[in-house]
C-alpha cells in the first residue's frame, strides 16, 4: 500500500523533481507553498499550480507575514525556513492522516543551507515522532543528489522544464524568467552546462 503524502512546493526545479519521484511510491494528496515575504511568491505560485494540476494536487497556500521581518539582507539564508515549514506540514499530517512530508532538499544545497543536511532530515523525522500522532516520515527523494544529477532524472523522468521558477529575481524587475545573475540562478546555469541535454539551458535562459 503507498503512503498518503504532503509535498511543500515552490514551484522550483528541486521540488518539482522531488514530487516526479516521490509519486512513483506515494500517493501525494497535497502540495504546500508559503508566503513569507519573498519577492517572487507570485512566479512561485503560478508555477506550483501548474505543477499541482499537473499532478492533480490540492495546493494550500499559508501565509507567514511575521517571517518577512526576519529575513536576513542581501543573503539567500531564511532563518530556520525548513524547520518552520516541516511543522506546519506536520500539523496538516496530523489533521488529515498523512503518512509522510516531502521536502526538495538535496545534496549540493546542503553544503550551503543546514536545513538541507542529511542530518537535519533524519533529525526532523524524529522530532515527529513525539510531537504528532500520525508520526508522519520525512522523505527527501533529491538528499543525495547534485544538481547536476537533479536535472538529469527530471529529463529521464520526461519533465516539462519550461514553466518552473528557480530565481531569486522577479521577472517584471529584470525583464528575464530566470535573470542569470542570483545564487540560484548561478548554481542552475552552471549545473545545466554539465547536464546530458546541453540545449535545456535555453528554457531558462
């Protein structure tokens, strides 16, 4: 029997490839994405509810106004965002009877953000355990994944590439989807000159 699952989404490529992957041995019900300030939530929105209709998901979006005071300047660290957003899905796990909470971390970001660390997620699975009922698992399909190898199963699995957001910048202010010049958009440009599709990086930029 496949478990029942909550996914949090961005609408990025980490989370995109984690719920490709996750659905082949899950049943995923429900897709999670949070507003806590970032400048680009509405690019972010409108590519997770194309990837949830996609995969015919409930998206529930949860509002954090009070992040939006503690985020950091001129840094890519949003302080303990993993952790806050693993317990809210706990939460809704808990409510409504799911088995396990997937989450896009991986390998290469877990170099640069603690909150993406094998040990983080095997810590936070733990955690559930004495503070729900449900005790749900916490599943990280991409944890040892570059992202190099990231894109490579999202093309072996097929995936539609050409309207996810995995940059910092917003469209309206750059005139670009994805600007080329933002933390994330550097890892991605430098992972997809490495892929098995070398034409792929014209879908971004």
């Amino acid at each position: 029997m496949k478990n029942n699952s909550i996914i949090l989404l961005s609408g990025g490529l980490d989370s995109y490839v984690s719920l490709a992957l996750a659905s082949r041995n899950s049943n995923v019900e429900l897709a999670l994405i949070f507003d806590y300030g970032q400048k680009v939530f509405e690019e972010e929105l409108e590519a997770s509810k194309k990837i949830a209709e996609l995969y015919n998901l409930k998206l529930d979006v949860i509002k954090l106004d009070f992040l939006k005071n503690l985020l950091l300047e001129n840094s890519d660290w949003v302080p303990n965002r993993n952790g806050l957003f693993l317990n809210i899905a706990a939460c809704y796990a808990d409510k409504y009877g799911y088995n396990e909470i997937i989450i896009g971390a991986n390998k290469e970001e877990a170099g640069r953000f603690s909150d993406n660390s094998k040990e983080f997620i095997a810590r936070a699975g733990e955690f559930f355990e004495y503070s729900t009922q449900t005790k749900p698992k916490v599943i990280a399909p991409l944890q040892n994944m570059t992202k190099v190898e990231i894109i490579n199963k999202g093309l072996e699995l097929g995936i539609d590439f050409s309207f996810i957001k995995s940059c910092y910048n917003k469209k309206t202010d750059t005139g670009l989807k994805h600007c080329g010049v933002c933390a994330s958009c550097l890892y991605l440009k430098g992972a997809l000159g490495e892929c098995s599709d070398k034409n792929l990086i014209k879908t971004f930029f």
